[in-house]
C-alpha cells in the first residue's frame, strides 16, 4: 500500500470518527445552533506541507534501497535461468540438477524478501506507517483546531471523494495548512 493510500486511510478513519463523535454530541446536546461544514483537500495538504514532503522523501529513499535489492536479486535469478537455458544440452544431469536447485534457491530468497519487505503487511508498509502517523496525527490536530476555532460542525475532505461539490469559500486547506504551519 502506498504512502499516499495509508495516510489518506488513516485521516479518513479520524475525520469519520468525528464525525460519529460530533454527531453524538448534537444528538445529546441539541442545542448547537446551525451546522456548519466545510471541506480539506488532504491530497493538497499532503504535497504542501513541507513536514510532509520530507519525511515522504525520506521513505522513499529507503523503499528505492529495497527496491534495489529486489532488483538484485531478481538479476541474479533471471541470470542464472538464461545462463541454464543457454548451457542446458551441454552439461552433465548432476551439474544441471544443482544449477536447477540453485535456480530454485535463488527464487525463493527473493520471493521472501519480496514479501518480507515488500509485501502488503512488510517492512516498508510498516515503516511507512511508522513516519506517517504522527504527521497525520499532526493534521488531523490541525483540522480539529480550525473546525473549533472557525465553528465547524463538519469537515469532510475532498481527497477521498467524500465531496461531490461544495463552493470554494468552504474550503479551510488554507486554514488549515497556516495552522500545520504554526504549530511545530
């Protein structure tokens, strides 16, 4: 899973407990006044704010290290199956039975660290996960602050389609990008 998809996964799993949370808090109090929503553009907030961009750049340094490696390793097996392929009427049956194993040790060693590091529950999902969470917490606080601050009942986020429209001056990513900005 990407940077992208677990960062706007987890925000969306805040902004609908919010929401559950505020609307319990309507159905107890009943008593606050109109409702007022407004919208983020997480996807935005994620490109433009710097903290973000950062520590985005510095998984993918490390994931492209893992990349790499997997390259590696996927060079070496698909060398040693042309070099059989190119060699295999030559060669005695004893030596091409230990090729054919070395070929199949090769694959499995990448195939486990393919799914060790790359897989979908791996070490670079975890990592991820890792340096995200508390930039997310960071924004989510930020939007928090904003909907209080502006009185907000409601804010949805555009990034995971959970808009279909809204007129732009509903629209507080600036706000709460300032807001990202001030608290450090």
């Amino acid at each position: 899973m990407s940077f992208s998809k677990i960062s706007t996964l987890v925000l969306f799993s805040f902004l609908v407990f919010c929401s559950v949370s505020w609307s319990q808090q309507i159905d107890s109090t009943k008593s606050l006044g109109p409702i007022k929503i407004g919208y983020v553009d997480t996807a935005r907030l994620k490109e433009e704010y710097k903290e973000y961009a950062t520590v985005k750049a510095k998984f993918e340094k490390q994931l492209a290290r893992w990349q790499a490696k997997a390259d590696s390793l996927q060079n070496e097996l698909l060398q040693l199956q042309d070099d059989l392929n190119k060699k295999k009427g030559l060669l005695r049956e004893d030596e091409r039975l230990r090729r054919e194993d070395e070929i199949l040790a090769k694959q499995s060693e990448y195939q486990e660290f393919a799914q060790k590091i790359l897989g979908p529950e791996g070490e670079a999902a975890k990592r991820e996960f890792e340096l995200s969470k508390p930039l997310i917490d960071k924004i989510n606080t930020a939007i928090k602050l904003v909907a209080l601050r502006e009185g907000y009942t409601y804010i949805l986020d555009t990034a995971v389609g959970a808009v279909l429209y809204a007129p732009d001056e509903l629209d507080l990513t600036d706000l709460v990008l300032a807001e990202l900005n001030v608290t450090k």
